[in-house]
C-alpha cells in the first residue's frame, strides 16, 4: 500500500514489515550491520593495525635519526623534544626504532603464519577426505609436533638453523601448521559428511571441483579469525626469539631485541628504554585479536 507523501525535510520511515519480509540480508540489516558501533573490536583493530602500519613507514621517513643510527655521545638520554621516547645506551634514537620495528615483526609474523596457512589447508584438506593411512599418519605427525612447548620448539629450531630472518619465518610457519592442520581437518570432516556434498558425488562430479566448489568455501571461514590470533602469537613468539638472543639481532629494530638492549637500564631509572617498545609490543598483540574478535562477531552475524 503506498501511504501518503513525505515532506520535505522530514525524516524518512521504514515499514517494519517491509523490513521482516526483505530477510536477515536485506539492505537495511546489511547498513545497520556495518555501523562501527555494531562491531567495535573490529573499528578499533583495524584503526590499531593502520597505525602500526602507517606509522612504520611515515615516521621514520620524517625523523632525522634512521633506525639503525647510533649515536654514543646522546645514549639515554630521556623523552624530550629531539627525542620524544628517549635514547637507548648505544645512542639509538627509540621512537624511530619502536616504529620502524612493526615492520620486522609484522612482515616476519605474516610470511610465517601465512606459511603455515597454507601447508595447513593442503594437509588438512588431504587428512580429512583421507580415510586411511595418509590421513592417520598426518595426525601422528601433527600430535608429535604439539607435544613439546611450541616456544621450546621455536627457540630450538632457530637456534640450529641460525638467527637469520628466513630462519624464523620458517620456525613459525612449522608452528603454525598443526594449528591450521587440526582446523581444517575438523570442517572437512563436518562438511564431508553433508547430504549436499552426497548429491554432488552422485552427479558425478570430480573431487576436484568438489573440494573448489563446496569444501573449501566452507571450511575456509574461521582460518581468518585464526590468522589474526596467529599473528598475535607469532609477533610474541618474535619478540621472546630475541629477547633470549636466537632472534632478530641489533642493530636491526625489533621490539623484542629493543627490551633486551634495556633491560638493565630500567633498574637505573632510564625507563623508556624499555616501556615504549614493550607498549608497542602489546598494541600489535591486542590490535590482532580485536580484528579476530571483529571478524568472529561479523561471521556469527551472517551466519
């Protein structure tokens, strides 16, 4: 029924029928949806992801200190107007470091988890259409990797490989795989068993496009939310890598590393040596799982 005519100026109104017939997709759900307060956590580690992000490549390209500049003659000095978050001992300009620092860790955490991503869906995949031998065998494997604590593991397996930077990422993505591996494996053997994926065999079709046309779109949804919490992990796991010295070396920047150069000035009052990168640290970590938490809350939604 068409009502009468809208004034000018005046709010427009919505038939609260017209909106339970358009369905859970409609165009007024979808808008309502996306409002940033409908989901904060996502707002909120998109905009501290950008920072870290943006911040890496903007600030240094306007300090005057590089991030691999020491100066002795200026070690420890405190915050000031030259520099904002101090000096570390070798003279190390910090917030051009701190920020320069996202770089190493964020790429080094990606490349690494996105490894594992990746052999993770393959093997998973392969372990949950598998009913026989490869299948139990992948799990055996993957239940030995998991046995021992994953950081022992890493501080391991960078240590016997060497500290270089390719090291890690391969150290990661071995860590990350099980993860991945168990995740996928669970959905497949949920969606094999669909009566769906029955009629599709009984077309005729392919396992091959079975798995391009059902499975996979399917079983892929959660690994975004497990990347982000995997990243989180990772960037720690970087960060303790160094700490300990089978890392990320000075004079590279690296949170991690950056806290090991101060650690004994914080007991002699020279703070910022470690606070600034320890608080970039956590805003990377928390940044990550609140873009899981949004990505979680934006699937359940749509589900």
């Amino acid at each position: 029924m068409i009502g009468p005519p809208r004034q000018a100026g005046s709010p427009a109104t919505v038939d609260p029928q017209v909106v339970e017939a358009a369905g859970p997709f409609s165009v007024f759900r979808v808008r309502t949806l996306a409002r940033p307060r409908h989901n904060t956590p996502l707002v909120a580690g998109i905009a501290l992801i950008l920072f870290l992000v943006l911040g890496s490549f903007i600030v240094p390209a306007v300090s005057p200190y590089g991030p691999q500049e020491a100066n002795p003659a200026d070690a420890l000095l405190g915050p000031s107007v030259h520099h904002p978050f101090g000096t570390d001992e070798s003279g190390f300009d910090i917030m051009t470091r701190v920020f320069y620092a996202a770089r190493i860790d964020l790429s080094l955490s990606a490349l690494g988890v996105g490894l594992g991503l990746l052999a993770g869906v393959l093997l998973g995949v392969a372990a949950g259409f598998s009913r026989g031998l490869v299948g139990e065998m992948v799990m055996r494997l993957v239940d030995l990797i998991q046995a021992f604590p994953l950081f022992i593991l890493a501080v391991a397996l960078v240590a016997l490989s060497g500290n270089h930077l390719s090291n890690i990422v391969w150290a990661l993505a071995f860590l990350t795989t099980p993860i991945f591996l168990r995740l996928i494996r669970s959905r497949v053997l949920t969606i094999r068993e669909q009566r769906y994926i029955e009629a599709s065999i009984a077309l005729g079709n392919s396992r091959r496009r079975l798995l391009r046309r059902h499975v996979l779109p399917n079983a892929l949804s959660p690994v975004v939310v497990q990347f982000g919490i995997s990243m989180g992990y990772a960037i720690l796991t970087i960060a303790g890598l160094a700490f300990l010295g089978v890392g990320v070396q000075v004079p590279t920047p690296e949170w991690g590393s950056m806290i090991l150069i101060g650690r004994n000035n914080i007991t002699t009052g020279q703070w910022w040596t470690v606070v600034f990168p320890g608080i970039w640290l956590a805003l990377a970590v928390v940044g990550l799982n609140l873009l899981s938490e949004g990505v979680e809350r934006a699937r359940e939604v749509h589900r």
